[in-house]
C-alpha cells in the first residue's frame, strides 16, 4: 500500500499514503519495522504505539478493543483526501489531499468523496438512497449489456461533472485526463457538453473539436450541420470551426440580448458595494455568485437582484450550487437541447437510441426527465455525494467517478462486439 507515516496521538489520526490515495485506509501488517517494534516497546511513548503482536496464524492480536476502536473510526471517514463525513467527531480526522497541495480554489462546501462511503453503516440516510440511484460503476457491466446493438449519444454537464465546483468559477479547470477520456468517448459516440455557462467560456474550458457544445443551459447550440424545418429558421444559422468542420448554431432566445446587456450593467452597479459577490455574463442568462458573500449579507444580495429583476418581466430567476441565475422564460431548458440534438443527429424516433446523461445540478433535471421518458431506453446519471431528489436512475459521486464511468465507456468498444 506504500503507507509512509502511521501516527495515533490523543486520539487525532493523519494519513499520508503517497502511493494508492484513493484505494484502502488500512492493511493489517505482515511484519513490523525496526521503528515499529521501538514504538511496541515503549521507546516512543504509549500513545505512539503500532500494534504488531503476532498470534500462531501470524495475525496481529495485541490491543483488540483499541484496534476495533480505531476500524469503526475508519468505517465513519466519509473523504479519503478531504474532510470527514458530517456527523464525524474532530477528531477523527484525515489529512485533506487537497490542503497537502494548497488548493485553495476547491470549494469548501463541495467536497468530494471515496468509493468506500457505500461500505459506512452509519450513513444510513445516503446507503438507502443509493438503492433507489445505484452507482453506474458498480451497474456499469449491466447497464451496457443492454446497450449492445443500440446507438449511444452522450451528454455531459461540466460545472461539477468534468470538473470540481471551485471557489473561483473562473478555474474551473478540467484535468487533462478528463479531457482525454471525453475525447475518446466522443471519437466513439456522439458526444455533446450542456452548461449553464455560455458556450464560448465552455468551448475555452473543454477545447475539444470532437464534441457538441449547448452553453447558456441549451440556449445557445452548436450543433451537427442539419437545419430542421421544425424550428425556427431564424434561430438557426450555419458556422465553422477552424478546421473547416460546419456545424449549425441555434439559439432560440436571441431576442432577449438586448435586455440581457441592460440587466447585466444594473446587476454590477446594484450589487457593487456587496462583498464577495460575482457577476457572470453567460451570454443568454447572468450568473450571481454568492459563494464568497458573507452570510449577513446574503438577504441584502438577494433583495438587490429581486429589485433589478422586478424590472423585467419577461426573465425569472433560477439558483443553483452558491449561485442565482437569471434567465429568460422560454420554454427551453437543457432537456429541450438534448432533444433538439438528437433530432440533428437524425436519432430523435429511433428505438434503437440509448442516450447517456450525467449531470450534478437541478438544471439537469429537466434533461434527466427527457431521457427518462424514453420508455427506459437511457441511463440519467447525477453525480452527487449526498442524498437528494432526483429524476436520475443512476449515480456517480463526484468528477473522479464520472471520469472511470468515461473510461470504462471508452474501453467498452475495444472489448465488445458492439
């Protein structure tokens, strides 16, 4: 396991496993270290003592009720490299991966989780939720046993999905290795990125050519090249990339553009003087981030962009992870631009169609519900660490899961006859 350092003292507990981090908490030890048998024997004080006793089945046997103690404190860690699960006392504690390396963009009220949570007893609450949402790793080898000889179409959020929920939205970053696991994903099956964020900011973040991009939550597509009669022509206009690919770009809500700029610069003088808040111009709606605005603050802040919004009647508000969003009222969301996508992609009535949706956020749910209505034929998946309501059939807990989701689909096409 590569376990480096092993402390106990006053009952607080760091790890640093600088080999398998996200894998085991403990190993029972087959031999003891020179250092180890010091500690057995007093050298470094009672409290500092590694137990290696060996029974005639070479089995560590000293202490029982202290090692029993300390599993059950093991079986309450709820991050193998964040914070411990809320309920947790402080001192069970687990050196947070993320402070080794001074992330300070990793928000705190976001933490990410280890695939051992499903063995916690204790949360009840979660375990009972995931048999209504079970895990798409674990259902994986199932869930594509009954895609076989159907066409998969993948839609991906990103804010939280390909990447952390961070502190600043502005870094909010995707690793390198995500990219290359939805690029591959995408060279196999249509591939389309569905974000709150406008689809140029998306597009900066992803820089992938491969895949669709629907920014503005589906209000603003770029899309296969097929214009369809049954929307709008005015909404739909043709582009290219700059390798020469031509694609169609819609946007049903150009319309609202002008009022949208005018909201945009009352929002910035109202909200001015309010600290830690955070105006995002996402092209077809405004994003208010409040995740650094003081908590005494936060009624003033919502009072503000209720008195700018009561202007404009025909917008209504939205909110989301530490952040409000203004958005015109159209009758489209993010489920609309997963059907508009499939129709360009000619696969809207086809029975053989199972789309893939994976997404954290409530927006998503009005994608999850399209892809549920198809009759079963389509896996939403949320991505989430804490029990919530959702119209997902699956679950994957956070960024890192939703990456070995995207590989095991990358590598399913290599060892299938699909």
């Amino acid at each position: 396991m590569g376990l480096r350092y092993l402390q106990f003292e006053d009952k607080r507990m760091k790890i640093v496993d600088r080999k398998e981090k996200l894998r085991k908490h403990y190993v029972w030890k087959n031999g003891c270290s020179e250092r180890e048998k010091k500690m057995n024997s007093g050298a470094y004080g009672s409290k500092n003592r590694v137990f290696c006793e060996k029974n005639e089945f070479g089995q560590d046997c000293s202490n029982v009720a202290r090692m029993e103690t300390m599993m059950r404190s093991f079986a309450k860690l709820y991050h193998s490299m964040r914070l411990q699960r809320p309920g947790a006392t402080t001192t069970d504690y687990i050196e947070s991966i993320s402070k080794a390396r001074h992330d300070k963009n990793v928000a705190d009220d976001h933490t990410k989780t280890h695939p051992c949570d499903e063995l916690d007893a204790s949360d009840t609450s979660y375990n009972s939720w995931l048999i209504e949402h079970p895990s798409a790793l674990r259902c994986f080898k199932d869930m594509i046993s009954n895609a076989k000889g159907k066409k998969i179409v993948v839609f991906l959020d990103y804010d939280g999905t390909l990447s952390p929920i961070v502190n600043d939205p502005n870094r909010a970053f995707m690793s390198d290795s995500m990219r290359s696991a939805v690029c591959e994903v995408a060279r196999r099956f249509p591939t389309a990125i569905i974000s709150g964020r406008s689809r140029d900011k998306v597009y900066e973040f992803v820089k992938l050519d491969e895949v669709y991009y629907a920014g503005s939550h589906g209000m603003d597509i770029r899309g296969p090249p097929r214009q369809l009669k049954t929307y709008d022509g005015k909404y739909q206009t043709k582009d290219f990339d700059i390798k020469g690919n031509d694609y169609v770009i819609f946007q049903p809500a150009q319309e609202f553009l002008p009022k949208i700029k005018e909201m945009l610069g009352e929002l910035e003088k109202k909200t001015s003087k309010i600290q830690g808040v955070m105006i995002e111009d996402n092209r077809f709606c405004i994003s208010v981030h409040y995740r650094h605005v003081h908590q005494e603050d936060y009624d003033m802040l919502q009072e503000r962009v209720q008195c700018v919004l009561a202007k404009y009647s025909s917008f209504h508000l939205t909110k989301g992870k530490k952040v409000m969003e203004i958005r015109p009222s159209i009758k489209w969301n993010k489920g609309d631009a997963v059907e508009y996508l499939l129709d360009t992609l000619g696969l809207a009535s086809s029975s053989d169609v199972l789309p893939i949706y994976i997404g954290d956020d409530r927006t998503d749910e009005d994608a999850f519900k399209v892809v549920r209505s198809r009759g079963g034929e389509g896996y939403p998946i949320i991505v989430s660490s804490t029990p919530r309501e959702t119209m997902a059939s699956y679950s994957l807990r956070d960024p890192s899961e939703v990456f070995s989701f995207l590989i095991s689909l990358a590598r399913f096409t290599h060892t299938s006859s699909y």
